[in-house]
C-alpha cells in the first residue's frame, strides 16, 4: 500500500525522500503501516486524500497561530478527527515528517530487561507498541495500554498480547518500571498532574519517557509547553530527575512560529 502512495503522490514521494532514515526502522514502520492501511479497506487515493487534509488543515492552524499566538480550542470548536482518519495521519507522518521519525527512533533505543513491566499511556495507531516488542524480541515483558479512544485495528492487533485499557489512566494500583507516554501530554489540560500520577506508579529507579510538544497549533492539543524551565521546575517538584532532553526541531513551512518536541527521560530517583 505505501508503495502505491508514494507512486501516486509526487509530493509525498519527495517527502519520504527528504530525510535520512535506518533502513531496520522503516522495515519495521512499513510492515505494520502497510497492514494497517490494508485492513481500513480505503483505497491509496482515498488515504492520500485524507492525510493531505489533515495536513493543509493544520497549515492553517500554523497561520492563525501565527497571527494571534492562540491554539483552536481557545478560540472556538475544534475540529474532532475520526479515529482511523486520526491514525492515518499519525502512521504516514512517521515516514513523511522527520520530527516525528525521531521521536520513533528514540523509543527504538529503550531496552528492556526480562520480567520488567511497562506502561504505555496514549496507545495511538499502535506502533509504538509493535516497535518496543520487536525490539526487545525474545524477551519477557508485560505491557498495559491505555487509551481513551482505541482503534479497532489496535484491539484486533495487540488482543491476547498486551493487556488493553480503553479509559483514562490515573493510576491503576501497579507499579513500572518503564512508563511511555509519546505525543500525550499536549493532548491534556492537566499534564503535570498525569505526571504525578506517573511518579506514583513507578518503581524506584524506574523511567519516564515522555515529550512535551512547543507552538503546534493542532486541533486536538490542550495545552503548549512553550518555556522549558517551567516544565523543567515542575517535574523537579512532582520527585523525578532530568535524565535526557532533546529537542526534536519541527521542520514545517512556518518556522517563525519555533515549533519543536521536547524528548524526555524522567527517572523516580
């Protein structure tokens, strides 16, 4: 199926084209995308047509960032996404945006010990979950996920492997020692109070991966982490220890607006 994308859509082909990728990765990515695509039963053209407009509509909201600094929500009634339209714009920007290829490539590097327990908080279109298990092959883990809107494709895909909650996460009385929650906390009003909840329901010595999104105006996102040291204080507050933080540059045709995601490894200490 991606292969008749990138045949159909000149633009897109540039755009997988346009940064350097490991080739394991995209094997990876491709092979769960791919099934993915052919289980919506929408046709390349049909695909196409969707990611398109979820991208020209956030160009627009990037514009209207940029002219009064304010997110959609604050400014009327959101646009709602489907969740497999959702999930489609989610897969494809893997391969087509390079900010979100390296927030992938970043998990990719989390390696897991035998018996260790995770936690994946905004399960999305599953990759993530698919990337940790193939690259942590042959070895015992047990994951819970959690999302408060879980595609059918997710539930078919991870039943009987993963233990799936379609709710909120605010603590569940388990502790881990991973906790993943990627390209969440801008979708929350209170993200620092699911931070704390987090701290509580990690080990000591346990790892929080996690990242805060700066000015993207996306129609879905509650809340701009846009002053580091605020962020910084307030996750020294709640007990964790900055282990790593990278910003991930946003590369779009609205730089003067500095959009970036903020990777960060956060440890129970």
């Amino acid at each position: 199926m991606i292969a008749e994308i990138l045949e159909e859509d000149r633009r897109l082909r540039m755009a997988y084209k346009g940064f350097s990728k490991r080739k394991k990765l995209v094997k990876i990515f491709e092979d769960f995308i791919n099934e993915f695509l052919i289980d919506t039963e929408l046709t390349p053209l049909e695909i196409i047509n969707l990611y398109n407009s979820f991208l020209k509509l956030y160009l627009q909201r990037c514009r209207e960032f940029s002219a009064h600094g304010l997110y959609p929500f604050q400014v009327g009634e959101p646009r709602l996404f489907r969740r497999t339209d959702y999930d489609i714009a989610l897969n494809l920007s893997i391969l087509f945006s390079e900010h979100r290829y390296r927030i992938i490539e970043n998990l990719y590097g989390l390696q897991l010990d035998d018996n260790e327990s995770v936690l994946i908080v905004g399960l999305g279109s599953g990759l993530e979950v698919d990337l940790l298990m193939k690259s942590n092959e042959n070895k015992l883990i047990n994951i819970d996920g959690y999302d408060m809107d879980m595609g059918q494709f997710v539930k078919k895909r991870f039943a009987g492997t993963i233990n799936l909650f379609e709710e909120k996460f605010q603590g569940n009385g388990r502790v881990y020692d991973k906790i993943v929650a990627i390209e969440l906390l801008e979708h929350l009003l209170q993200p620092y109070e699911f931070l704390q909840d987090c701290y509580n329901s990690l080990k000591k010595g346990g790892l929080c991966l996690c990242t805060a999104a700066t000015n993207m105006p996306q129609d879905d996102h509650l809340y701009n982490f846009d002053n580091d040291d605020h962020f910084l204080s307030q996750v020294a507050e709640i007990g964790f220890h900055v282990d790593v933080k990278n910003d991930i540059i946003h590369k779009s045709n609205f730089r003067s607006i500095n959009s970036k995601i903020t990777w960060y490894q956060l440890s129970k200490i």
